[in-house]
C-alpha cells in the first residue's frame, strides 16, 4: 500500500491518488489531501485536474479547497500546526495518542460549519522549509462522528500512506523551495543570529561575543545573502526554518 501512494513522476500522481482514495473508502472514509494548508490549491495530476474533485469525489457543493476561510478559520488546520502525529477530531475535542496542550485550547464553536465536516482523522505532514501538508479521511456515512475505533485501527496506518502521498507529491512537482539549498551558515553567523532571534540590537551582540559592531553586522549580512534574505527579521526566520536557531525563548 506505501509504494501504492508513492509517487516518483508526474504521470504516477493520478494512480497513487486513487490508491489513497481506494484505502479511504475501504474504510468507510473519503480522504481529502493538501500539500500546503495555507494554500487553497490542492493537489493536481500532470494534466492539471483537481484531484480531490476529480479522484477523491468532493463535488462542487463541498468543495472544502475553494473555501478562502478554511486555512485560518478551521479548526482541522489549526491542529495540524500543533501536532505532528495523526489524530481525530469532532466538535467535542481533538483526540491524540499522547496529550498535546495545545489541541485542548482549539476553539470548537461551529466545528461542522468550520471544519466542513462532522468528524475526521487527521494526518499532518510537517514538510521542509516550514510548509504544513495534511490528509483527512472523513466518513462517508455524516451520522459517525466518533471516530475512535477507525482511529485506534488505522491511525499509523494513514499516517504512513498520507505522509508518503503528500511528500513525494510535494517532491516531484518541485515545489518552490523557501530558501536555496546550499545555505550552510558558519558557526559565527549562527551564534549572532541566536541573539538577534531573541531581540539583542548589533551593539548588545557585539559585546555579548566580544567583537566589533561592524564585525557582527558582517556576520549577518553575509547570512542574509546565504539565505537569500531581504532584511534581519527574514534572515532570522529562514535560519530557524533551517534549525540553525530556535525562535523559543
């Protein structure tokens, strides 16, 4: 079933799709992909089609990608930027493996009407350069909404062909890349670009390691042209992008 969902090529993207679909409805379950949650373009084949309208059957009247709303507004996508692993949710809660705190503070006011459907198992797909993909499979049959029993059944199951279906899609259509990738940063560049994350001005860097002003304005300019960065606060959020620093306190 994973080398199924793989894709390797453009003209392999349609065939995985329905493999996807395939396992979904085995299951009782329709499966929506999305390579990018902040983009409401999904996932195309090499001819251009829609696949969740055209593999996937979500018809005009739920078509959940042309909702300009749904990556701010729903409650789905605002999960799968604070977990990782698969999970599922309903307007009662989001039900993990393990306790996340942060799920637990996800408004669920009008989750069907915000979410799109009643109820889903989820799989996030945190992908390089910080772009989040996700594949839900909602039940065909809208009066389920616990979905505990599929979870505990098939949730590693899904997890492993959702993230193999979204990141070898993402993969093969070469999707613009965020930053270039021979962007390797010195060991100085990193150490100034650690203070600067934490909000400390070029002077209160320079004395911090030691070195000039100038010497550390040096340091993270030649950062910013490795990043290809317009201004400091890019040079910064690309670096953590990267894990070259942490954006944590």
């Amino acid at each position: 079933m994973v080398d199924a969902v793989r894709i390797t090529a453009p003209d392999q993207i349609r065939r995985a799709a329905q493999a996807l679909d395939a396992l979904a409805r085995s299951c009782g379950l329709q499966a929506a992909p999305a390579h990018n949650i902040a983009d409401k373009r999904t996932p195309m084949d090499a001819d251009g089609s829609v696949l969740a309208r055209d593999v996937f059957g979500w018809t005009n009247e739920k078509a959940w990608w042309q909702n300009p709303r749904i990556a701010l507004d729903s409650p789905i996508t605002t999960a799968c930027r604070f977990e990782s692993e698969p999970f599922w949710m309903n307007e009662k809660g989001c039900h993990t493996r393990a306790p996340n705190r942060y799920l637990a503070a996800i408004d669920l006011t009008n989750f069907e009407t915000r979410a799109m459907t009643r109820a889903a198992i989820v799989v996030p797909v945190h992908l390089p350069f910080g772009q989040i993909g996700a594949v839900s499979f909602n039940p065909l049959d809208q009066s389920l909404t616990d979905l505990g029993p599929l979870f505990r059944r098939y949730g590693d199951i899904f997890g492993l062909v959702g993230r193999t279906f979204i990141t070898s899609y993402v993969n093969t259509m070469g999707s613009l890349q965020a930053l270039p990738p021979g962007s390797r940063l010195s060991k100085r560049e990193v150490e100034c670009l650690r203070w600067a994350a934490i909000g400390k001005t070029d002077l209160e860097i320079s004395m911090i390691i030691g070195r000039s002003r100038a010497t550390v304005r040096f340091h993270i300019h030649n950062a910013s042209i490795k990043l290809d960065a317009v201004n400091r606060s890019q040079t910064v959020f690309k670096a953590a992008q990267l894990g070259y620093i942490s954006l944590n306190k």
